[in-house]
C-alpha cells in the first residue's frame, strides 16, 4: 500500500507544469527539489546578479553537481524564453529560474503548455507576487518557522489540481545534518485528524 | 623538365591599402614607414608619391619637409604574412605545391600543371591576370629550378613575366644575371663588387675552394642551385582543408522560402563532405552575398561535433531574420569553419550510460545559438583552500560526465557574493546589510583562512581571514570575516592596524 508521507504530497502537488515559489526561504525549497533530481537540471540564474550559489554548499546539501548547468539570463524575457524551451525539449527534469517577476497570465499558460509537451516541471523563485492572476499550477510560499534556523513553513497558495486551497496546508521544511526532511505542521496535522 | 614559378609581391601592404580604400587612393601620397636606428624610413610609396620624388629608403622627415601631404603607415609584418598566405591559398587553383619565400615571394612547382592551362606561357598570362584582378602588383618568372626562377623574377618588371622553357637559353640568360639577384648577403656583394665580380658569369671561371675559402659556403651554394648542379629543399605549405560549399542563383532571389531549401540542400552537401572524411562540424558560417556586392554573414556554433543537418537547420532558423536582404540574394555560401573528428553514436560512451544526454546537447545549442554560449556553465572542483577559488567555472561547457566532488568538512554559504561586502558599524551583537539592521542570536567560529603567499592577491592583500557563522534573529546565517587592516604612514611604516568585517555569504 502506498504510504501517504509529507514528502509524497508535495511531491504529487509539484505535478509537470510551471510552479511559483515565493519568500525569503524559497531558495531552499527549490535546493530540495534539486538533491531529489535524477536527471538533468538546468539552474537559471541573472547574469548581474550580485552572488552565486556557492558549489560546495551545494554539494553539501546532498546535490549531484554534474547534474546541473547553469544559464546566466539578461532580462525576464530571455529567461521565459529558455525556460519554455527547455521545458518544451524534454531533455531536463526539472528548469529552475530565480530572480524572475511572476509570469503574466499569457506567460504562464505557455509554460505549462511547453511543460505538458515535455513532461517536465519548472519551478519559479519569485522576487514578489503581484496580484494579477495567471496560470501556475502551484504557488508556494516559504518563511522561517517560529524563529528557529534551518526550520521553514512551506505553505501552499494555490493549486490548480486542488482546486480552492484553505491557506492552512502547511508543511516543516528542517535542514538537518545538511539533509532535508519534510513533515506535517503541527496545524495542519490537528486538522487531518479531525477530518 | 621541372618547372618552378617565383611569383614576387614588391608592394603587397600599398595593395591591400588601396584595395581598402578604392576612392582617392590615386590623389594622394601613401608610403609605408618603418623605425630604422630611430628615424622613419620609406619602404614603400605608391605611384603618386613617387611622381612627388618621394622614393624608397629616405627619410620620412625630408620628404615631409618637401610635402606635406603625405599618407604614412607602418609596415606590419604579420599583416603581409597574412596577405601572402592568402594569396598562396588563392594560388592552390594552379598548383597543390606552393612554398613561402620570405616576406612577399611564393615559388609554385607547378612541374605537370601548365597543360592544363594551356601551356606555361598560358598559365603564366593566366596568374599575371588573376593577381591584377586581385589588385596586387606581381613580378613572375619560370624557370626549371627554384633559385634561377628566384633570381628571374627579380629582373621582371612589374606586371610582365620572364618564361624560360629551354635549358640551354635558360643558362644563358642566368649567366648574365647580377651576383646579388642569387640571394647573397650585402658585405659578400660589396667584397664581390670590389674585386670586378658582378656577374654570375664572372664566378664560373674561379675555382670552388678558393670561393668557398674567401666569401664562404652560401655564395657557392646558391651559385650551383640556380645552375641545376645542386637541389633545394622544397617546403610546401600545408593548408587546413576547406569545407565550403555554395549555390549561385541565375536570378536573385528573394523569397525567404526559397533560401531555406537551398541551406537545407547546402547542409546536407556539406555534412556528406565531412563525413567522406569522417569529420562533423562544430561552427558553420552562412555568407550571403546582395546584388550590391556587399555580403553578410551569420554563424552557428554547436557544443558537440554535429552531422544532423535537420538540427542545424533549426539553429540556422533561429538567426535567419538577421539576414537583411531586400533586394535579393545572389549567391550562398556555406562554410565549416570549425570542424572535428566524428564519433560515431554506437561508440558514443553518453549513447552507451546516459542516454539522457543526447537531446541535452541539441537543447543547449538551441539556447547557445540564441542566447550566447559564454552564458552557459558549470561547475568543476579545484584544488584550492580560498572559497572563491575551490571551483572553477567552466564556460561553454555542458556537465555530462559524472565529476569529483566531494563535501566538505566545514560549512560553506550556500550564497556567495562575488565582491565581499564592508560591514560599517559592526558588532557581534547587531549590524546593518542592505538597510536591515540584523540582531545576532548566536555566533560560531573563527575559522581561519591564510592567503597564498605564492601570489599577490588585490581581495587578500590584508592577509588572512578569521571567517564566522553568525545566525540571525531573522533566521539568516551570515558569513562573515575580519581581517586586520594595516595603516601605514606617509613613511611607509605601519601606523596602526584596525580590523575590518566583510559580509561574504549567506544561507
């Protein structure tokens, strides 16, 4: 029988398709997806940035370096045109993309179209989200749980499998020993034994 | 009988100047300078300047001194080595045996190759035109070896050939050439001259002994070399094969339709040719030239050897709207400038583990194409302690092979910045970053990290770095270090040290 973990339901909520992820810890969630990767990444990163991601953290953190290649973009268009091009090819699992502005509603559907064609995933680290609605699968955003290092709540906005999301699914990102692990929130657990 | 040809270039950078510049070259006088013992000396002049009086060999101030519109220069050897190469290359139409000598001579053996040309005087006629074409003043002579045809060609005038097909009139006439025409030092020629001897004939009486015993080995061996009685050593360029291929169009062309099939006929033309001989290109040049006679290029680059015309074409898709042609296309042209060995797929160690790989590199030319291949990277270890320097970014590189990281024992940023960031007001309790003051909760460290003294670093010239791990209240962890800052006096004695803090990652 399938055992219904945190992990899995995070990882069937990151379906083939675009993801946004979105607040000052979003880094990590995409750096999870990144150690779990099995094929071939590419990291979008822009050119003028004023830092890098530091290899040996990576490695670290339990990432297969040879796995990723890195993209320097120069503007928001240049980087949805990689992104939609990578996804739409097949050759990558995952195309991550940080620093970028959400994606309009245009945008965005021509994404999960490249993605569906591709059968991959991009996930999107987001600078700030706008109000303007648009058509990611999933929204994430990601924040320091209770003040406490290397601990981050990971909280789901929106998804377009779900359909109406709560706001209340909540999940523990901990980086311990430079390993991931995910559990329920506390919250969230209370709720599910109810229900 | 052997045939050589000399084919002697005497104003090989004024050509080319005036092949650049075509409108009023004629007007004006242009000479090519170079530094002699400190003075500017003529080398060169055209045929205005010379109409002035201005000649070889004077000085660049007296004739500025007469006239003071005078065009300089200066002579750059590499660009006739250059120029000369080029035409030797042009010169493979008559001959595959082509030899540089000197600076702006070419010896052609073309023994066996005049019939085709209808004979020498023919095939002589025939380069005297095509090197007139080409704009560049020529001496030619043939000769039946490469030192009479060398010292022929000096006698040649300009635009005119020297043809000698016949020994005995070919002795005859070598003979009488001057001494210094078989490419002897100027102090023999002087020791020559003083004694009477002026022509090769001269030296023909005198014994070889006493030759060799008084001007040396080279006066007798070039003596015999230009009288057939000794060979020469014949060193013929070797040239990278060219892979080109072109259409000319009857009428030019303007559809874009149209322009598309004939690349994708060209690409596949060009891709059998390589693979004829077992080669794949890696970087392709299209040229098309504009009834204006003006051409304009575009260049594709691959990551990897490629013999798919199919994904070429699209990579030439991608670039085809630079083309700017609205008056039409006369002709395409479509170069393999770099080109590589081919590994065929079944051998391929990527088609054997990780097939995943194979349209990975199609992706990333599509986006190298697009976007620039400097812009795609990875990472590979080094073997270095300086966190910026424990890596090394590779360009234009794509990870397709497994690589030797390793972790580290000790806990690195997961962000760097590319410049440390000075910390002003900083305290272990609280400090200012990117206008957010950040409460300290915990700190661990130092860790101390020493510079390479093998090497002048600008970023450690302060010396070694005590590194600290300080954990925010914001739930940030910084990396930051201290180092000590030396002042020294207006003397240059160390005044007072003060340490500095430098933000240099986070997680």
């Amino acid at each position: 029988m399938h055992k219904v973990t945190a992990k899995n339901q995070i990882d069937e909520l990151l379906c083939t398709g675009s993801h946004e992820f979105f607040g000052e810890f979003a880094l990590y969630f995409a750096l999870m997806q990144l150690a779990q990767a099995k094929y071939q990444v590419i990291w979008l990163e822009p050119q003028k940035a004023a830092d890098y991601l530091y290899p040996h953290a990576l490695v670290n953190l339990g990432i297969n370096l040879h796995k990723v290649n890195f993209v320097a973009y120069q503007n928001q268009h240049q980087a949805l045109w990689v992104i939609e091009e990578a996804l739409r090819s097949g050759a990558v699992q995952y195309i991550i993309a940080n620093g970028l502005k959400q994606p309009n509603l245009l945008q965005s559907k021509r994404l999960n179209m490249a993605a569906q064609k591709g059968k991959s995933k991009a996930f999107i680290l987001l600078n700030g989200i706008s109000q303007n609605a648009n058509s990611a699968m999933t929204r994430w955003q990601i924040d320091l749980a209770d003040g406490q290092a290397n601990k981050y709540n990971i909280k789901l906005l929106r998804s377009r499998e779900k359909g109406f999301i709560s706001g209340k699914e909540n999940w523990i990102m901990d980086i311990k020993n430079e390993k991931f692990y995910i559990n329920l929130a506390p919250a969230f657990t209370a709720q599910q034994a109810r229900a | 009988m052997k045939n050589f040809i000399s084919i002697s270039l005497p104003h090989l950078q004024l050509n080319k100047l005036a092949h650049d510049q075509r409108n009023g070259w004629d007007d004006k006088a242009h000479v090519v300078i170079e530094r002699i013992a400190n003075k500017d000396i003529i080398i060169d002049a055209n045929a205005k300047a010379k109409s002035l009086g201005i000649d070889k060999q004077q000085s660049l101030t007296k004739a500025l001194a007469c006239f003071d519109e005078i065009i300089t220069c200066p002579n750059n050897p590499n660009l006739q080595a250059k120029i000369i190469k080029k035409i030797a290359q042009f010169c493979l139409k008559y001959t595959p045996k082509i030899m540089l000598y000197g600076h702006s001579k070419l010896l052609l053996d073309t023994t066996g190759c005049a019939h085709l040309f209808g004979g020498n005087e023919a095939l002589l006629q025939h380069i005297q035109y095509d090197l007139y074409g080409l704009g560049y003043d020529s001496q030619i002579a043939m000769a039946s070896n490469m030192r009479s045809a060398n010292a022929f060609v000096n006698q040649a005038v300009i635009g005119t050939y020297i043809l000698h097909d016949d020994k005995p009139k070919e002795h005859a006439a070598l003979i009488k050439l001057p001494i210094e025409y078989l490419d002897i030092d100027d102090e023999i020629i002087g020791q020559l001259q003083r004694l009477g001897l002026r022509q090769i004939k001269d030296l023909l009486p005198l014994k070889s002994a006493s030759l060799v015993k008084r001007f040396g080995q080279t006066l007798l061996t070039h003596m015999n070399q230009a009288l057939g009685h000794e060979s020469q050593a014949f060193k013929a360029i070797k040239f990278n094969s060219i892979y080109q291929t072109s259409q000319a169009f009857e009428h030019t062309v303007i559809l874009s339709n149209y322009l598309q099939t004939t690349l994708k006929i060209l690409l596949e033309n060009l891709l059998i040719m390589l693979k004829v001989k077992g080669k794949a290109s890696r970087q392709l040049n299209l040229t098309i030239f504009r009834p204006d006679h003006t051409t304009q290029q575009i260049q594709i680059n691959t990551s990897q050897a490629h013999l798919s015309a199919q994904n070429l074409s699209k990579l030439f898709a991608l670039k085809l709207d630079k083309l700017n042609a609205p008056d039409g296309i006369d002709k395409i042209m479509l170069t393999a400038n770099l080109v590589e060995n081919y590994i065929s797929k079944s051998d391929n160690y990527l088609d054997k583990n990780e097939t995943e790989n194979i349209p990975l590199t199609d992706l990333f030319d599509h986006i190298g194409n697009k976007i620039g291949f400097d812009k795609i990277m990875s990472y590979v270890p080094a073997n270095n302690h300086i966190p910026e320097r424990a890596f090394s970014e590779l360009k234009q590189s794509i990870n397709i092979g497994p690589s030797s990281w390793h972790k580290t024992p000790l806990k690195r940023p997961t962000r760097m910045l590319k410049q440390p960031y000075i910390l002003f007001d900083f305290s272990f309790a609280n400090f200012e970053y990117q206008g957010q003051r950040q409460t300290i909760i915990r700190k661990s460290g130092p860790e101390r990290i020493l510079p390479e003294w093998w090497w002048n670093d600008p970023l450690w010239q302060d010396g070694a770095r005590d590194y600290w791990w300080l954990i925010a209240q914001s739930g940030r962890q910084f990396w930051v270090y201290a180092t000590a800052h030396i002042i020294r006096a207006e003397t240059g004695e160390i005044s007072a040290t003060k340490k500095r803090y430098f933000l240099h990652g986070w997680s």
